[in-house]
C-alpha cells in the first residue's frame, strides 16, 4: 500500500486494539486473591482490555466504508461486490481456518476432549462463518475462544454493502453527502432497534448458563446480548465515521490534534472506569464494551487523527505499523499459545510462584515473545500470500473496493 493511502492513525489504533485484547487474556491468568492491594486497581483494568473487540469493530467499518462514500458522494455505481468480497476471504479466512484448525487438534490432543458431534459442528459452523447465530456453536473450539468474534465480524462484512445498497438504491443521496450520513444514521438507528428485538425475543434459560460451565455456558451467558447485529451498530459507527472524514476533504489542523487527544482520552476514560461493573461493560441497551460512548470516541478519534498535523504520524510509526501488521496473527493465535504455556507448565503464570506478580510476569514475557513470533510466520508465510493472490484477482485500476488495508 502506498504511503499516501494511509489514514493516520489507523494501524496505532489496530495495533492499540489486539494489544490490548492480549493484556486482557494475560490478566485473566492472574490470580488477582493473591495480588498486593496496590495493584489491585491496575489488574482489574487490564482485564478490560476486551475493549479492543470494540475498536477492531469501529476501525473495519471505518475502512471498509470509505470506497463506498466516494462511489455515492461521486454518483457513481456501487464498488464491486466481487472484488470486495475476494478481498475480506483473503484477508480473514486463511488465518482463522489454520488458527481454528490447529485449535480443534489441540482441543483433542492438549485439552485430551472427546470427540463428540457437537466439538465437531461448533468447528464445522465456525469454518464456515456461521457459529455466531446460537450459543451452542457460538464458540468455534474449545482452546481458543478469541475466534469467537470473527464470525462476527464477517457478519459486518455482508450487511454494510447491504445498507449501502439501500443507500446507491436512492437517487435523491447521490452527491448529496450530508442527506447521505443522515441516511446512515437510519441505518444505525434501524441495527440498534433489531438489537433490541433480539433482546427482547430470544432470551434464553438459565439451564447451563454461567462460565462455570465452560465455554458453552459463558456463550450461553453472553447472549443475546452478544449478537451479530448488535456489534454491527459498532461497526456502523466506523463507518458513519468514514463518511464524515471523507467530507473533510483532507483538510488537516492542530485543532484535529487536540481533538484526537481529547477523544482518546474520553475512549481511555470509558475503559478505565470499568471495574466494578461486568466484565463485559455493557452499555446503551446492553451493548457491550461501553456502547456508545467508547466506540463513538474511537471513531471520533479515527477522523481527528486522519487530519491531525502531527499526531496522527507520530503515533504511526515503525514499530506500532508492525504491530498492526501482524495484529490478525496477534489476535488468532494468542489463546492458543497462552493455553499450552498452562498445560505444559502448570505452575505457569505465578501459580507455583512465591511472589505471584513475579512469575506472572515472567510468564506474560514468554507468551509474549512467542505470540510475535507466531503471529510474524503467520503473516509472512499465510497471510501476505493470500492477500497478494487476492489484490492481483482483483487488480482492477477502475474499481477498488477496498484500497485501505483493514
């Protein structure tokens, strides 16, 4: 990708999200009863870091939106669906599909599961991106739960070009971009609203329910609230975000500058605020990770950092562009490595330790180093390859669906 195609501060804010998705499933390894009180505050927060589900959601509406308000604010047709959807299999499903296969061995090998039925349709459903519909299958496999939320996402990938659809369907919108975001902003409305109708129509028993059970009882305990439509109102807010920078225009200012401080700090505040409440922060009409406050100051902060003068470029840089790189690898594989530390070594993570800060940290340092290294051999040696095969499928000067990397 060329430089100029860059928005600012959009791989500081991926490679923010899976580090901090990565803190929170290094603090749910502590043992936080054996913690000094002194650093009881800063562990609770850490487990917070769930909240990089959030921003991942935010950042791919805001990417993924921005060809489809050029086409409309253009009068021109609807980028191709084609094209698009090449793009999303290759950037997603080779790593997912791998990460996700590698976990199902694990879950009858490390983890020593049976082989049932069920084990085998959540990792059939999960291939096939369609586990995020019941919480039996909500969680592909068993070692490594962070896949839940991609299935998710694909979610988000078919149903923006479905209201964008709505949108190009319209003549009254075309090159009228403020009646456009007004449209859009139905749009959201109309997600929230069928949120609410799952709420309200599929509640589930209590029979099962709770982490106690395992994984299928922590799904069964997340929704409905964990819903595919109801994480796409996040992914909406990206995109409404995208449309607004676009009418920008590239204008940039160090008002832009100090809006994006603001804006992330008021996102840090919301995380920061936190413990005390469910773990799952649950927001505006039971929306996780503090809807819509901290996904609006995310993507608030996306549009002030794109026409920041400086900060924007000083928060891109080398190593945080790496990071971001590699965030996909980051996010698929780290479960899977945290889990084998803990089989492997049981008295890992400070179990066995005198001083339990300590050895959690010597523990975290190690699933650390190996967390990059696996997510840098997916990168290199799976992910390029297929994203390469998936820009020269769709190599077409005319018609980019998505010239932004997501």
């Amino acid at each position: 990708m060329r430089q100029q195609e860059r928005l600012a501060g959009a791989d500081f804010l991926r490679a923010t999200a899976c580090l901090l998705v990565l803190a929170h499933h290094l603090a749910l390894r502590l043992d936080m009863r054996r913690i000094p009180d002194e650093l009881g505050t800063t562990a609770q927060i850490l487990r917070f870091g769930n909240f990089g589900v959030a921003i991942f959601f935010v950042l791919s509406g805001f990417l993924l939106a921005h060809p489809f308000w050029r086409a409309l604010d253009g009068g021109g047709e609807m980028p191709s669906l084609r094209h698009y959807t090449i793009r999303r299999a290759a950037r997603i499903a080779p790593g997912f599909w791998v990460a996700a296969t590698v976990s199902f061995v694990l879950s009858l090998t490390l983890l020593a599961l049976p082989l049932t039925p069920e084990l085998t349709l959540r990792y059939v459903s999960g291939l096939l991106f369609m586990s995020q519909w019941h919480w039996r299958t909500f969680f592909p496999v068993e070692a490594d739960g962070p896949l839940w939320s991609i299935p998710f996402e694909v979610t988000s990938y078919v149903l923006l070009p479905v209201c964008f659809l709505l949108l190009f369907r319209l003549p009254l919108l075309r090159q009228r971009p403020l009646l456009a975001r007004l449209a859009w902003l139905c749009v959201v409305a109309g997600v929230v609203l069928a949120h609410l109708l799952i709420l309200t129509i599929f509640p589930l028993d209590d029979i099962g329910r709770g982490w106690q059970y395992g994984l299928q009882g922590g799904a069964k305990e997340w929704m409905p609230r964990y819903n595919p439509i109801g994480f796409f109102a996040v992914f909406a807010l990206g995109a409404l975000a995208a449309g607004i920078e676009i009418m920008l225009r590239r204008r940039s200012s160090f008002w832009f500058d100090a809006a994006a401080l603001l804006t992330l700090a008021v996102a840090g505040y919301r995380l920061v605020i936190s413990p005390g409440g469910t773990p799952e922060a649950y927001g505006w009409l039971d929306i996780p990770y503090g809807f819509p406050v901290f996904p609006l100051a995310i993507a608030t902060a996306l549009v002030s950092l794109c026409h920041s003068q400086r900060l924007g470029r000083l928060l891109d840089n080398a190593p945080v562009r790496y990071i971001a790189k590699i965030s996909f690898g980051i996010y698929v594989w780290q479960e899977i490595i945290l889990i084998s530390i803990q089989r492997l070594d049981p008295g890992s993570f400070g179990v066995s330790s005198e001083n339990v800060v300590t050895g959690w940290l010597q523990s975290c340092g190690l699933a650390a180093a190996l967390v990059l290294l696996v997510a840098s051999l997916s990168y290199h040696l799976l992910e390029k390859p297929a994203i390469d095969l998936g820009n020269r499928l769709t190599s077409c000067p005319s018609d980019r669906a998505t010239p932004f990397k997501v």
